[in-house]
C-alpha cells in the first residue's frame, strides 16, 4: 500500500477499529473543528499516532560505520582522553596535622632520611625534582630500581618525597633508598635480616642519616641472640639517630609483639589506623615485655604511636598512583613529621659522637603530645595516641640543650 504510507488515522468516536485516512498536514489543527465537520461532534478527533519505522540505508550505515572506526583510532591514539580525577589521601595529611606544619614553610630541607625497602622506581613523575641516593643491597643496579611486589619502596618513598598531584609530606629532605627486600615470586616482599642490618648500618655510617625508617618488620626468632637488624637498630639509636619502625600487620595472627626491629627500646614503633580514626584490624599488637623478659618503661611501651594506614594513595610503577594499607604506610606520616620538627629545630638531630639523650626527650614529647593524662595512658594496640604532627612540634619546643 505505497499510496497510504505517509497517511494519518482518524478512529470512528463509536468504534475505534473504524478508521478514516487523512492529510497528515492538517492532523493536531482545530480538532474540535473537524469533529463538526466530520459530523462526529460533540467527540473530539484524536488522531491515532502512528510511530515511524526507521529505515536503515546503505549511506547511513556507511556513515556509522566510519564515525565508530574513527572514534577507535582516535582512541588507541590518545586523541580522545577522558580525564578522570586522581584519587588521594590529603586527609591523612590533614588529620595527622602535617600539613600544618609545612604552612609555616617545613620541607624536610636539611635533613638525612635514609629508608630501607624495596628500593624506588625514580621515574615518577612525583620524583622530578628530588635528589635520591640509592644503595643495592638485593642486586647490582647502579640506578634506583624498585625490586618488590606492587613497588612497595616506591610507595612509601611518594608518602614522603611526592611533589607533584599529593605532595609527600617533607620533599625536601636529603634522600636515600637501601634496597634489601624484593618480591619473592608469591606477591609477598621478603628479605635476609643480615640484609636489613647491612642496609641500616650503611644509613647510618655512610649516609649519616638522621631518620632511618623501616615500613618492615619481622620477628627475632633466635631465643638466645638478637637478631641483626635489631641489634643495628640499636647502635643507631644508641648514637641519637631515630629510628621509626613499622609495628606489623599481624592482626588476628599476632605473634605477641610488635615486629622486629621496632621492638627496640628506643625505636619508635608505629600502629596503624583507618580514615575513621579507628585502629586498623591488621595492626599488630605490643607486649609489656621486652625481648629479655623486662618490663617496658614509658615512653617506650610499644607501639608509641599509631597513624593513617588504610587505603592509603601514593606513587607506584608506570607512573601511577596506587592505594596501600598497613603498618607501613603509617610509618612514613611519623618520619614526615620528624623530618619537619628536626627541620625547625636542627639541634635536636643526631650529633657526631653523640648518644641517645636528645632521642628519648623527643619520645616523651611525642608521648605527651598524644596523652593528656599523667602518667601517659597506653593501649597495647593504640600506643600513645594517634599521631599529632603540630602537637608534637610544640611539645619538642620545650626540650633543653641535650
């Protein structure tokens, strides 16, 4: 019916089925009108609406078609880029008060911070600007090179470093990476303990750090002798140099105490907590008894201080950005803040030849920074309290020559 294609239908008012062809021209004018006329009055036309087909032809797939084959070629081009936002942990900087401390200017300018891990991929972007000393302790590589699961040097190191979409928390410092751990196959970073050691002596003894920290841990097995790394831990912080350890994540499964060497007296040994504030249900918990069977003495009750530690943002490989939890993230915020307090107050850094006075005043500051009660409250979990960079910095203040 070629003739009816481009017709309208009027319906009889008394039987619907009943239909009359119309001009479509005319079809939605003067419907009360045309009932009159049509002799259908006092009913009103209501033209039934007849949907259109759609008709594909030869021209217009042709044209989808080389509108989807361009869209494709600009897409495995990057002509057509849709920029999503990054995501980010600026809270964990915020609560954590260290962006408060860089407002006055803190950077970390002038200070040692030599970290032990995986090593870092220097190529992010996020590292342009920093100056990084790297020492391969796991290989040859004579250029920083990140040997572990999910780059877990590199993420740590961007907590602390980054200047570029998360700026780290002291890009500033003077910076060294020891690679002493690497992927073992299974997506676990594993490492010798003689390893660890040789990499904390070197921060100390040819870097001549200031801070070393350490998002590792693992436990003393030996009944009878300490093991390496702890006894390195302990020459560094006998001779004043601070030493911020991760405390574990051994949640459920705790051994007891916190990891090796943040188990160390005057180490500071560092819980995590979630966005919410709360204690992250990993973070390892800490005994009252040190490895000799002494009891602990405030400030050095384990850990000594908890911080952000779930889904944490921070540079990873290929330069992008990657979300982490754990222990080890919450350690880089303590070294951040250190970093900015040693900063502003340069004597309170290791000296050469010096011992351990000015690094037991700067615990019990950090501890009465975190505790409002006298004697300091501790929680086997929570430590002292959850990390308060400007509290800290104001408590440090008070210390004397040491």
């Amino acid at each position: 019916m070629e003739g009816l294609r481009d017709v309208e239908y009027l319906p009889e008012p008394s039987d619907r089925r009943i239909v009359s062809a119309v001009d479509p021209t005319v079809i939605g004018f003067q419907n009360e009108w045309r009932s009159e006329i049509m002799g259908w009055a006092p009913y009103e036309v209501e033209p039934v609406v007849r949907p259109r087909r759609r008709t594909f032809t030869l021209p217009g797939m042709v044209v989808f078609a080389l509108l989807v084959s361009a869209s494709l070629l600009m897409w495995q081009n990057q002509w057509i880029v849709v920029e999503l936002p990054l995501p980010e942990s600026e809270w964990a900087f915020e609560d954590t008060s260290i962006r408060t401390l860089q407002e006055s200017g803190l950077t970390g300018e002038g200070v040692r911070v030599c970290m032990v891990d995986t090593g870092i991929d220097a190529t992010h972007e996020a590292f342009s600007s920093s100056q990084i000393e790297f020492k391969d302790l796991v290989g040859t590589s004579r250029v920083p090179v990140d040997y572990g699961a999910v780059a877990h040097g590199t993420l740590m190191a961007g907590l602390l470093l980054s200047t570029s979409h998360q700026s780290g928390a002291a890009p500033n410092a003077s910076f060294a990476m020891v690679a002493a751990l690497r992927d073992n196959g299974e997506g676990e970073n594993t490492g010798l303990d003689s390893d660890v050691a040789d990499a904390i002596r070197w921060c100390q003894f040819e870097f001549n750090a200031d801070i070393i920290s350490l998002s590792l841990g693992g436990s003393d097995d030996s009944e009878s002798t300490e093991g390496g790394s702890s006894s390195a831990t302990r020459q560094a912080t006998d001779a004043g140099i601070y030493v911020i350890a991760a405390a574990g994540n051994d949640g459920l499964d705790d051994d007891g105490d916190v990891a090796s060497p943040g188990s160390v007296d005057l180490a500071i040994s560092v819980g995590a907590t979630t966005r919410a504030g709360t204690l992250w249900s990993n973070t390892s918990t800490g005994s009252p008894l040190d490895r000799d069977g002494q009891e602990r003495q405030n400030p050095h009750l384990k850990p000594e201080v908890v911080a952000p530690g779930e889904r944490i943002i921070s540079t990873g490989e290929e330069n992008l950005w990657y979300s982490s939890s754990g222990t080890s993230d919450a350690t880089v915020f303590v070294t951040g803040a250190l970093t900015l307090i040693l900063e502003e107050q340069p004597w309170l850094k290791p000296q050469q030849g010096g011992n351990s006075s000015c690094l037991i005043q700067v615990k019990q500051a950090l501890v009465d920074s975190l505790s409002a009660d006298a004697p300091a409250q501790h929680d086997s979990r929570g430590g002292y309290g959850q990390l308060d960079a400007n509290a800290w910095y104001q408590e440090t203040r008070t210390i004397s020559a040491c």
